[in-house]
C-alpha cells in the first residue's frame, strides 16, 4: 500500500487546526522534568456538584495549608498540595442561565464559550467552545507516546461523562468506564501467553485497520464539508487505536496491575482506575489522564442517609436538616479520599530517587463552588504532586481570578509556556503567586 | 451541525422565546408557531440530510441480522439526544468510540462459526460472500474498488495466517468500514434517491435495521422507482414483524421511556425495584405500543387511552399481580390508560423518593403537547420541599404556584402532574401518599393549544380522554413521528412536510400506519437535498 502514508498525511492536512497539528510534526525531543530525566506528566481529576467551600481549609485566606474535613483524606500528601482558592470559571457568564450542570462542565477545563447549534426551530448547545486542558496538552505531546492520552470514568455515560472533556469543537472524548476493558485497551498484547499469537493479532488487527482506512479514503472526499469533518475525526481515531496496540515494554515499574473490582461499585472501579492511570504513566503509554466522576447520585459504601438522593441533598444544603452538613461532608470527602488514592499510586512506582508522583501534576477540578448554590465563582482548585517551579503546601487567594489564569498556569509549570488559555477575552496571562 | 453559531443572539433567542412561553398572559407557545410565514406553506425547502451514523440499537440489530451472532446494543457508544430522539449526527466518532467498533467486530467473529463461509481460495466463493454479506452491510452492491480492498485484506491475512482468520479480518473490516457504520446516501435521477439509499431509509426508520436481502432486490429491480412501488414496499414492510421494533423505537423515544432502566429508587420505600424490574418496564411500554399498532385498534387515541397493558411475570408486580407468561394484560379504565399510565412514563416523571407533578406536567406539555418549557432560572433554589408526615403534595408545592418566580412557567406543569398523583414513583396505584393523606388526584390544564383541552379534570383517565379528541395532540405526535422518520428536529422550512403527516393522520382517523406510511412516501423523505461541499 504505497498511497496509504501520503493519504494519511492529506487526511491530517484537511483536518487543519491547531489540535492536530503537532501529530504531523517531527517527534520532539522528550520534555523531561527538569533535573529528573523522567517525562512530565499531567492528571485531571474532576467530578461534579461543587462542595461546601467552607469546609475545605481550617484556616480563612493565605497561609500555611491546614486541612479542613472535605480536605482531610489528602493529609498524608499535604506537602505536595496547592490550594488555589476564590477561583472564577468566569466564561460561564457567556452562557448563562443555561442548566448550571451542563454549563459548568462545557466550561471549568476548557475555559470558552460554548457553541450553539439550530435545533428544529430554536437552538441548543452543541458542543464545549474548543479543547479542554488535558487534550490540548495531548495535543502538543501527541506522537511521544503509544496513546495520546487516556481518560477514565466512574459512573459516566457518553453523555454527562463527556462534558468535560473535549479535543475540540463538536469532538468530545468519552471516558472508559469499565476497568477491564480499560485493562485489555492498554495492556491487552502483553497478557497472552503465545507471544506468536500476540504477533499474528497484532499483524491481523493492522491489516484490517489499513483496509477499513482505505474505504474511509474512498468516501470521506466526496461528502459536504460538515460530514467530511466528522469522518476525518474518524479515521483519527482510528490510527490512535492502531498506534496505542503497540504498547509498552514491561519490566522495572511497569506491571500488568492487578484490578481486584471487588463488587464494582464507584468506589471499586475508583480504586482499580487510579491503578490503571499511575501504571500507564509508569509505562510510559501516555503522559495525560483524566478520572472523571459522572452523576453518582447514592453512596452504599459510606455511612450516610440520603433518602432523595445525593443531588438533591447537595441542593437542599448543609443546613436544610440535622446532620445535612456532615453527610455532605462526607460525600464531598469521598472525592477527596478517590484524589488521596490516585496520588498513593504515583507514589508508589520509584522514578530515580524519588516516584513518579514528584513527575506529575494533578489537576483536582470541580463543577460548582458551593454545591447548593450551583456557582462558578469563588471556586477551589487542588494542585497536587509536582512540576518544576511550583511551591506546595500553601494556599494561594486568586482573589476571583478567571479559572483561565489557573489553567494557564498549570500549562506553564509542565513546561507549556502559552501567555495564556481559553477566550482571551478573559484570560491574558498566569495567576500570579504560585511559583515559588 | 448546520447553523453553528456562538452564543450571544442565538442565546437571546431561544431564552426570549422559552419565557415568552411561561409568562401571561399569552400562554405557551407552540412549535409550530414559533416562525413567521408557517401558516403558509408554499414550497418545500428541505434541508439537507447529513451523513447519519448508526444508533445504538440499529448497529446491534443490523450485525446481527447479517451475522446472526447476539449483539448488545451496550458494545458501542451511547447516542446523543435531541428531543429525547437519538441524533448520530452530533458527535464524531472519538478514540473510545473507534476502539468500542474495533473490539465488537472482533467479539462477532469470535462467535461466526459457520454463519460466513471460510473460503480460503476459493474465489468464487469469495465473490458469493462479497455479493451476499458485503452487500447487504453497505447496503448497495460493492463497487469495484471496495471490493478490491476486501479482497486484498483476505489475501494478506492468508499470507500470514489461518483461512478462517483471513475471514474474520475480512467480516471486522466490513463491520468498522464508513460504507457500513454510517449512512452515506448518493443522489439518483432528479434530486430522488436511488433505490438503495430509499430502501435504507425505509428500513431503519420502520423496521430500526438495516435493509435485507430481499427489500434490496427490490431496490435493485426498480420496484422503488415510483411512487406506486414505494407505496407497497412501504405496506409489506409494514406487515412484517421487524415493524414492531420501529414502531417500538418511535414511542419510547417520544415518551423518553428508555431512560427508567437507569433510574435509581429509594431502597426502604421501594425494595422491590431493580434492574431487572427496571428492564420489564422499559419492554412493558415498547410491547404495548407494538400491540396498539399491530394488534390493537392501532390508533393514537388508542395509544392514549387504552385500558390494558402488555406484561410478563417481572412486570406484574407493579400492578401487584402474579403472571406466569407474558401477555395482554386488562386494567381498569377508573385507573390506567395508555402511556401516560405506562409505569416506565410514571416511574421517568419520579424522583428517588417522591412523585414530581412537575416532571409529569412537563412530560404533557413538552411530549404530549409540543410546548417546551424553559429551565428554571440559574439563581432559583429549587430545592424539592422534604417528604412530610402531614403534608400532602399538593401542599408541599404550593410555592410553586404563590411565588411569582415560580408560578409562571410552574402553573402550565404542576397542576397538570397533580391529575396523576395516583401513582407513585415506581409507577404502582396508590390511594394514599407517603404521608398517609389520601391522594386528591384534581388537576387542571390551561394554556393549552386549543381551549378544548383547558379546564379541571380528575385523574389520567379524563385528561387522557380528552387529550386523545385533541386536534393539536394529534398535531404533536406527527411533529414526533417526523422528528423520528428523519432523526432530526423538522425546522420552520419544513413546516408543511410536518403539516402533511398530520393531516395524513387525521384523515385516516388517528391511524398511526397511515401516518407513518404517509412519512414515508412523502417526497420530504423519498428526495435528497444536495449541499454544497
């Protein structure tokens, strides 16, 4: 198939945009933390519903970090903790009033507008405004790894799970939410035992692969211009599954993990995902993560009484009822404790002289301020592990910052140096006072 | 997406019209009056189709229709909504999506055992399977060039492998192939579709599947040339048993029926709910609507208004009966009737621990009626009220109704959804609330699209009743009917298209085959709009 590598390219051409961009472009040299020699990697953890942002710090304003109830769980790591605090995802304005839930995911990681479609005779949105931050940097780091970037969910459907996460206009990214097919997408090639038979799927999938890729070629051109779109996404797609079926080389910390899923509840699957995402770091698959949590809305395995449910109880507020607010922290806590767990694994693979949590910085990001009030203002973001230049174990006031500067400089400390991220209408440089 | 456009006017727009709708003293509006110049329909401007790929259901229905292996609609993708109707058209197929098609051709040929034949080198019995299978998953005859890829791929996988791996490559390359996994359409003689592509359409909008062997034969013979031959085409393959899953599809889609198998309930008020009672329901509401149609009166006011059910052993608890087979099921029309006392409706229009009279009025209004209701403004509390010992729900809502904040939109909702408080949240009869009030199941529509629809009524069965003798009801479920035949919302340029079905509909007296055989001959369907690339 001589065509088949010039059709590839044409295709990657037509796409156009920035997001694709940096796949045609020659490899670059591996960005490394600095001093480490270990690449920098990037974790977004994020769920829904807000939380009871008086409960998160002991302590009112800037300062040394003192943990309060919600925060607790992350005790064990506070050294490694940066509390932004009073945070405005303040692009939601362009869109308001619309569903608050919506809304707030479409906005807190890709910081634009959202976009409109016609919809019979009036309009409704259609899609997140551009990238969110995790894909945009797969998107500059495409091509350094097996896969571009791997995102993981609990309890998320294609249609709230993917509201966080976007490569782009119209091109949300559906987390995985089943842990072993996760398993099988990432370390699938390596779990037989025929290693001939390993090689004669792998032979066979990029056979199939090559000819489903030339019947894309034969009728992706003639279609208008929308459709035509939309199939080249596709055919992306595709070679992103091809090229991530080569896999890692295990040995040293990378490992087949072992998934016990227990009874799979939220709270198992949490468990078994925050493996799989240190282990794919550690095998150097991909260098972006997401664990997304969707709508949970009962929590079995705490000690809480939600008889209407969690949403309902975070809208009701911590003093609607007796003992309101300490199921809500409870709950709020949980999230904490699944952040707490994530940051365990990392630290639990050895990089050099240190793990591969000092190599990677985890972005812990939330729909709402305070859950009842369903707000994008005064918002807390948790940044956690380690990047060069970021001190931790303080608490930084934003003083009502556009969550766009926060991004910005999440960008800037993994070694991204963009002057700013999102609408520039709200966003025209870092947040000031996180660097060391 | 056509008309994308970024926030601002389009936001004003639609958030102008939706509190247009709620405030007095003009009341709701209607779809159908939400342009101007709809009252005159000229000539049709269809907008153009774009490239559709399939749902859900249609992809397990039509691989395992050409496989015969069992596929769970669950190995793919969950479906974007618009309306509550599925719309492939909104999002690209992503890693995940790609992934999910590559590990599902390959979990279907795992299963093949002698569905496809392995014919090693045997050509011609390659081109057999080409002819047979490879036409009927793109739907048309392979051009030669598709055909030489396929070819190629079996010969290369020979080279290396097994003959039977050489036909499982050759099967998943079919099943992730873009002739297979989406609709592209091409243009036959004066702007119509050719055959095959009228045959795709007829199929997944009738039967939710891909075309067989012999509706493409027919295509292939020019019996969908004309109008007459699309008309009986349209019949036969309205006799045949696939039918149902159309019919089945369309009313759970309208009714947003689907989505109980994914509600949670309160485990100490209803420990008799779980997921395999969830799942009864879901095929309670898609059986009765088969049998409505097919077996039944087959009319929507039937389809509003009748007085029994179809259930099996799991379902019958809710109507707290033991069953030992699946089968038509008698109700008393003092209680139930049609789909609005279809469990899956009551249970979708419920809270974990309460009923939701607002839910259930908008699900008349918004489904029944073709009203939509804004959402609730961003700075509103609204919390629900707790469950209280004393109070009923009518009284624990009355905010709803004082607070002018509230009252507005919630006035055209709640005291619709009061005339169903009859049932509770898993969709069972009650006579009694939580509390232990006894439930006054008084409602009351206003604004509604024609005033003989306005005005007190107690229960479902009365408002059924006269929602079934309602001009504008029947109006509404050929709105739907065509939102489904298209997958996608008909737009103000499509009004008479939408005015035909309904007419369609109210000269066969509410006969829901006629409406669906009139979408289907309709040249809004038959003909394919060009758009520019």
């Amino acid at each position: 198939m001589p065509s088949f590598h010039s059709t590839r390219r044409s295709f990657l051409r037509q796409l156009g945009g920035a997001a694709v961009a940096p796949a045609i472009l020659p490899l670059l040299p591996t960005a490394a933390a600095a001093g480490t020699g270990f690449p920098q990697r990037l974790l977004v953890v994020c769920h829904g519903q807000g939380t009871l942002v008086d409960e998160l710090l002991l302590s009112d304003g800037p300062g040394p970090l003192e943990l309060g109830p919600i925060l607790a769980p992350l005790e064990r790591h506070r050294e490694r903790l940066l509390v932004v605090q009073d945070v405005d995802d303040a692009t939601n304005s362009l869109d308001a009033p619309y569903n608050a839930h919506t809304r707030c995911r479409l906005h807190a990681l890709t910081a634009q507008g959202m976009q409109w479609a016609a919809s019979g005779d009036g309009v409704a949105p259609s899609s997140a405004g551009g990238p969110s931050i995790d894909q945009y940097v797969a998107s500059r780091w495409a091509g350094r790894t097996p896969l571009r970037s791997l995102e993981l969910g609990v309890k998320v459907s294609s249609l709230t799970g993917a509201q966080w996460l976007w490569r782009g206009v119209g091109q949300p990214v559906t987390p995985e939410a089943d842990p072993d097919v996760a398993l099988a997408r990432l370390f699938g090639d390596f779990m037989g035992t025929d290693p001939a038979e390993v090689q004669r799927r792998r032979v066979r999938r990029d056979l199939v692969l090559d000819a489903v890729q030339r019947q894309f070629d034969r009728v992706t051109p003639s279609l208008a211009s929308e459709d035509r779109q939309r199939l080249l996404v596709h055919q992306q797609a595709i070679e992103e599954v091809r090229a991530s079926l080569a896999g890692a080389a295990l040995g040293d910390a990378c490992q087949v993990p072992d998934l016990d899923l227990g009874a799979g509840s939220h709270d198992d699957v949490s468990a078994a995902h925050a493996r799989l995402l240190a282990m794919a770091f550690a095998c150097d698959l991909t260098r972006v993560g997401t664990l997304a949590f969707g709508d949970i809305n009962a929590f079995p395995w705490l000690d809480v009484d939600l008889p209407a449910g969690w949403h309902d109880a975070v809208h009701a507020g911590p003093d609607a009822a007796p003992g309101a607010r300490q199921t809500l922290i409870t709950t709020f806590a949980w999230f904490s404790a699944q952040l707490a767990r994530v940051l365990d694994a990392l630290d639990a693979v050895p990089e050099g002289s240190g793990t591969l949590l000092d190599n990677t910085l985890v972005l812990f990001a939330n729909t709402f301020s305070d859950g009842s009030t369903h707000s994008h203002e005064g918002k807390t973001y948790v940044l956690a592990g380690g990047a060069p230049g970021l001190r931790m174990d303080r608490v930084v006031d934003a003083v009502g910052a556009p969550h766009g500067e926060l991004l910005t400089s999440v960008l800037n400390a993994i070694g991204i140096h963009d002057d700013a991220f999102g609408d520039r209408d709200f966003c025209d440089r870092a947040l000031p006072g996180v660097w060391s | 997406m056509s008309g994308v456009t970024h926030i601002a006017h389009g936001m004003r727009a639609v958030v102008a019209l939706a509190l247009a709708a709620c405030g007095p003293p003009g009341g709701p509006v209607r779809e159908s009056d939400t342009g101007a110049g709809v009252d005159s329909c000229g000539a049709d401007v269809t907008f153009a189709t774009p490239v559709r790929r399939l749902s859900q259901d249609e992809y397990a229905r039509t691989v395992t229709s050409l496989t015969t292996v069992p596929v769970a609609p669950g190995v793919v993708l969950d479906d974007p909504e618009v309306h509550g109707f599925a719309d492939t058209t909104a999002a690209a197929v992503g890693v995940l999506g790609a992934d999910r098609y590559l590990r599902a051709a390959e979990t279907v040929t795992a299963s093949l055992g002698e569905a496809v034949p392995v014919c090693g080198a045997d050509r011609s019995c390659l081109d057999e399977v080409l002819d047979e299978l490879g036409t009927r998953a793109f739907r048309r005859p392979l051009e030669p060039g598709e055909r030489e890829i396929l070819l190629g791929l079996h010969e290369e996988v020979r080279a290396v492998d097994t003959d039977v791996a050489a036909r499982d490559a050759l099967v998943q390359a079919l099943l992730q192939s873009p002739q297979f996994l989406y609709r592209v359409e091409s243009a036959g003689s004066g702007g119509a579709l050719d055959g095959y592509g009228l045959a795709t359409r007829l199929a997944f909008f009738l039967w939710g599947e891909g075309p067989d062997a012999a509706l493409l034969a027919r295509a292939s013979s020019g019996g969908l040339d004309a109008p007459e031959g699309v008309a009986a085409t349209v019949d036969d393959m309205l006799e045949d048993p696939r039918a149902r899953n159309g019919v089945a599809d369309f009313v759970e889609q309208w009714m947003g029926t689907a989505r109980v198998e994914s509600l949670q309930r309160d485990a100490q008020r209803f420990p008799q709910w779980d997921a395999a009672l969830a799942s009864a329901l879901r095929e309670e509401t898609r059986a009765f609507a088969g049998h409505v149609v097919f077996d039944g009166e087959g009319t929507l006011s039937a389809l509003l208004t009748a007085p029994y059910t179809v259930t099996g052993p799991e379902g019958a608890r809710i109507y707290g009966l033991e069953r030992d087979e699946v089968g038509v099921l008698p109700l008393d029309p003092g209680e139930r009737a049609g789909i609005l006392t279809q469990p899956a409706a009551l249970a979708t229009g419920a809270h974990d621990n309460q009923t939701s009279i607002t839910l259930r009025g908008l699900m008349v209004r918004e489904r029944i009626l073709c009203q939509p209701l804004p959402l609730p403004p961003d700075d509103l509390d609204i919390t629900l009220p707790p469950l209280d010992d004393e109070l009923s729900t009518r009284e624990r809502f009355a905010r709803h109704s004082q607070d002018p904040a509230c009252s507005g939109c919630h006035t055209l909702m709640d005291p619709v959804g009061l005339g169903f408080e009859h049932f509770d949240p898993i969709g069972a009869w009650r006579d009694a609330e939580s509390s232990g009030v006894l439930v006054d199941a008084s409602g009351h529509l206003s604004g509604a699209p024609d005033a003989s629809l306005d005005g007190h009524f107690y229960g479902v069965p009365e408002l059924a009743q006269r929602l079934a003798a309602s001009p504008s009801v029947s109006e509404c479920f050929a709105r739907n009917a065509v939102r489904f035949a298209w997958a996608r919302d008909p737009g103000l340029h499509e009004s008479c298209a939408v005015a035909r079905a309904a007419t369609a509909l109210e000269d066969s007296g509410g006969d829901i085959r006629s409406l669906l055989g009139s979408i289907a001959t309709d040249p809004a369907f038959t003909l394919r709009t060009e758009t520019p690339r």
